[in-house]
C-alpha cells in the first residue's frame, strides 16, 4: 500500500509539474526523468544501467575525451599508469588457444619457482585456459590477484624432443609495468630510449636510463614517442626537468574554470642529467598527450629536433570524478599549452565523436601522412621557439621539423591476412620452441643475434606454408614485396622470445624509417644548421 502510494503521489507531483509549467532547473529535470522511468515504465528496469547511459550520452555531447569508466574498466585504465599489479610476472603470448611464455619477470615469482619461457600453462588453479578460447582478459583475471595469495599452475614443458607436465605453485607480487621499453646504445656515443607510456615509474625509469647510457659514453640521445599515447602529465614534466635547463616553463593549463597554471621544469637531482648534447624527438600521429607536452617543450626550447610525423593532437586536461563504487567520471577542465603558447589539442565539435574518430584517416586520405607539403599550415597560428626565434606552428598536435613520410609500400593485402591470423606469431614460437638452445649458443648476446641471424628463404616458405593451413592463400607478388617486412617481423619476435623486448627495437629500428632519420640527422652537420648553431 505504501508503494502504490508512493508511485500515485510521484506520478501528481510530475503532472502537476507539468501542468503549472515551473520553470526547472537541468538537474530537476534528469531527476524528474530518471524517477518516471523507473516508477511508471511498462516493464523493469535496470536502474544502475540507466543511469550509466545517461552519463556516457551526457559525457559524449562534450569534447571527444570527457568519459565515463564502470567499477572494471577504472581499474583497467588506471592499472598500466599506476606502474605496477599484483601476479606472477610473465610476459605471454597466446599460441593456437594456449598460452605460452615468452618471459619471465627478473626476480618475479614465477622466475623464482622455476618458470621457464616456452612453458605452456594448460591450467590456473582448477579453470583449463588451454584449447577453450578464452580471452586475454579473462586469462588475465585469474592469473592475477591480491600481493601474497598463491596460484596454482600446471604447465607443459617441451624439453630434449620430451614433453613433461609440471605443478607450480606462485605467490604473487607486485609487478612492476615498465613505461622504459628499450634502452641502448646504438653506437659509442649514441644512446636510444623508447618510452611507451607516462606512468606513475616513468621518472624513475628514465632516471636509471639516462645514468646507465651516460655510463656507457652517451654523449647524444635519440628518445622515441612513436605511437606514445602519453598518461599522466606530471611525468612528462618531470622528464622534461632532465633535459632543460630548471625555471623554465614546461607546459601550462588554462580553462573556463580553471585559471592558468605555469609547470616548470626543475630536475629530480641537484643538476638536470642530459640538458646538453644533440638530442632528436621521434613522434608520429599516434604520438599523443603528455608526449606531445614533453615533444612541444622540447621544440619550444630548441633543445632538441623533432623528426616524424604530425602528432596526434590531444591537448584536453581530464580531472577524474570518482565515485563510491569504484567507477569515474573523467571531465574535461582545461587545454595543454606549450611555452609558446600553442594549443596542443586539434579543432573538434562538440559532440561529433564520428569526425574526431576519422581525422587520421583524413590525414591519410588527403596525403599528409605521405607528403609534406600536404600540411596546411595557418599563418595567424605561427610563432617563434623562445631561444632561437624558428617559426614553428600551433593549429593541433606537435609539427616535426623534419618530416618523414609514412611508407606503405610493404603493407600487401597478403601481408594483413597473414598478420590477422596470427601466424607471424606462431612461427616465431615454434621456432624458437625447436632451436632456443641454438640459438644462444651461436649467439652469446642480443648484438651478436641482431648483427649475425637472417630469416632465410627456407624460413620464409615455412611461415607461407603455415599461413596456407590457416586459410591465407599464398599471393607469391605480394609475399615477395612484404618480404622485407616478413623477415623483420619474424626476426624481431625471435630475439625479443630468446633475448628480451629491447631486440625486438634493435632489429625493428634497423628497419623504421623514422629512426633512420633520427640517426642519420644527429650525426650530420644538418642538426646544427636546423638548430642555428656556428
């Protein structure tokens, strides 16, 4: 009776409502709504699914970043930023529905149980995870958990032409999520560092690398942002502390309620680590966010040269909105500035997340990915670096200054379908599976193994072969113009499964365009008359 009365008094209050035309205000509104939806609606309803569409439709009629994350997908996001989990430190692959290890953590649990890369976990705990087509995530979920708990795996382990099953039992830790993807040196005095993301380590992380190739002579530094997403901002501005000179401005925020916020640079120690010395930028359209903050610093300065494409363009400050039951509201405050004053972010319209989503297609469609001269640039949006006076322009994203076209020539269409099977992937496992041993042996180290190993014809006619299992018909025009390609592909997945993931960029760089001219520029007189120095 007290429900019945509750829904009859609701309904007058809504009709009355409607019947004197009160002017209310928007919340009144959705209030008004979300209560006649649930109360009055011919079937259930599920209130909390409600809601949530109500805020995504909301968040998607702003700029193309503001959004909303459920209680799972937070912690999805906020895990590879924060810079570690709890689990039992393996890198993997999935092989055919079974997943194989490429990896162990150093000093991780499962190295420290006795783990080995190329074991195959059949079982975690009493859940089969091999042969069931089960999704990364899922495999994810119940490898990983609270620091201290243990988890049973059982793994196949081919050894010596024998296969043996083995029970380990693993206590998590914490595991820590490397943003530092390489770092090396690619000659006696050029050091190359690949970052991938800005998490809450990166600082950290650069620290220890920057320390270690100046030990190893580094006297020039290529650092790679290709297809960087960024992260975090604080990180990029403490990087940025590194490489200028401390007190000057790094990147400033700015918004209708958000006043202006100048962050300056200031190093981690009593000095900045690299501030001197040639050091060239490598960014392509992917290339986005805190990278395009520590990318536009960098050319603002005139402390470095960039070298690729035209970043991405992502320059909207998020503040996240947390709510009690782990889910978050991510809202847009304030636009990223460089020194220079340019706006990072690109033109957009609120509420037109379909164009927004296309503007890299638009680029390759109208040729800016390919030609230089296909940039259009604003005369009203050019400025000046602040220490040499170069023209540079804002307009969205970060402009190289020297510009690399993207080469598509060995992407075939054979090429994408032997890729989209996975087979590239299988064939390196495989390999590796039957000549690891080998493979050390004849190469003591990961140089030797980048200098000295070729993927040879018989090597190349086996993955086709495994290819055509697998349903890709063998296109014998396109297999010979992707072959480069292929061969770099599958060398890189060997040395990265033998070696480790820095291989995998020491034979891909090899091979990058965009690295090409990163190295090809620092070591040339070029560098010094784009930066005008006698």
């Amino acid at each position: 009776m007290k429900k019945l009365f509750a829904i009859i008094f609701a309904g007058t209050v809504l009709t009355a409502f409607a019947a004197s035309q009160t002017k209310l205000t928007a919340n009144q509104k959705l209030r008004m709504a979300e209560a006649a939806v649930t109360q009055f609606y011919v079937d259930t309803v599920n209130e909390d699914k409600l809601v949530e569409t109500a805020i995504r439709s909301m968040l998607e009629e702003l700029d193309p970043h503001s959004a909303y994350s459920n209680p799972e997908e937070t912690k999805e996001l906020n895990e590879p930023l924060a810079g570690n989990f709890s689990g039992i430190g393996i890198t993997f692959n999935m092989n055919q529905d079974t997943l194989y290890v490429i990896s162990t953590v150093a000093g991780g649990p499962s190295e420290r149980v006795g783990l080995l890369a190329g074991d195959r976990i059949i079982k975690v705990n009493d859940s089969i995870i091999a042969g069931v087509k089960m999704r990364n995530t899922d495999i994810m979920k119940r490898l990983r958990g609270p620091k201290g708990s243990k988890v049973n795996v059982n793994v196949l382990r081919r050894a010596a032409g024998k296969s043996d099953t083995i029970n380990f039992t693993i206590t998590r830790a914490d595991i820590p999520i490397n943003s530092v993807d390489a770092a090396y040196m690619v000659d006696n005095k050029t050091g190359y560092i690949r970052l991938s993301r800005f998490s809450a380590e990166t600082r950290n992380e650069i620290e220890k690398a920057l320390k270690d190739l100046k030990k190893a002579g580094m006297k020039q530094l290529i650092l790679d942002l290709v297809d960087n997403g960024g992260g975090y901002m604080q990180p990029a501005i403490e990087i940025l502390g590194e490489f200028i000179d401390p007190g000057k401005l790094a990147v400033y925020t700015e918004g209708r309620n958000s006043p202006r916020y100048d962050h300056l640079t200031q190093p981690h120690g009593l000095k900045p680590l690299f501030n001197d010395g040639r050091l060239v930028v490598m960014v392509n359209q992917y290339t986005a966010s805190s990278s395009e903050i520590t990318t536009g610093a960098i050319q603002d300065w005139d402390r470095g040269v960039v070298v690729g494409r035209r970043t991405y363009g992502k320059g909207l400050v998020q503040r996240p909105f947390p709510f009690p039951d782990g889910s978050m509201m991510r809202l847009t405050v304030a636009h990223y500035y460089t020194p220079t004053g340019r706006d990072i972010q690109k033109p957009y319209s609120n509420g037109d997340q379909k164009s927004y989503a296309m503007d890299i297609i638009d680029r390759f469609n109208h040729g800016e990915l390919m030609h230089a001269d296909s940039i259009k640039y604003i005369d009203s949006l050019k400025v000046e670096t602040l220490r040499l006076h170069r023209p540079i322009y804002g307009g969205g994203g970060i402009s190289p200054d020297r510009f690399v076209p993207l080469d598509t020539t060995d992407f075939t269409k054979y090429y994408r379908d032997v890729t989209a099977k996975g087979v590239i992937n299988q064939y390196a496992i495989s390999y590796v599976d039957a000549n690891r041993k080998d493979l050390k042996r004849k190469f003591k180290t990961d140089n030797d193994f980048v200098k000295g190993f070729e993927v040879d014809n018989s090597m190349l006619k086996e993955l086709y072969d495994r290819a055509e299992k697998e349903g890709v018909k063998f296109n014998e025009e396109q297999a010979r113009q992707s072959e480069p390609l292929f061969k770099m592909i599958v060398k890189g997945l060997i040395g990265r499964d033998v070696y480790d993931q820095p291989t995998y960029f020491k034979v891909y760089n090899d091979y990058d365009p965009i690295f090409r001219e990163a190295y090809r520029l620092i070591n040339s007189e070029e560098y010094d008359r784009i930066l005008q120095k006698p």
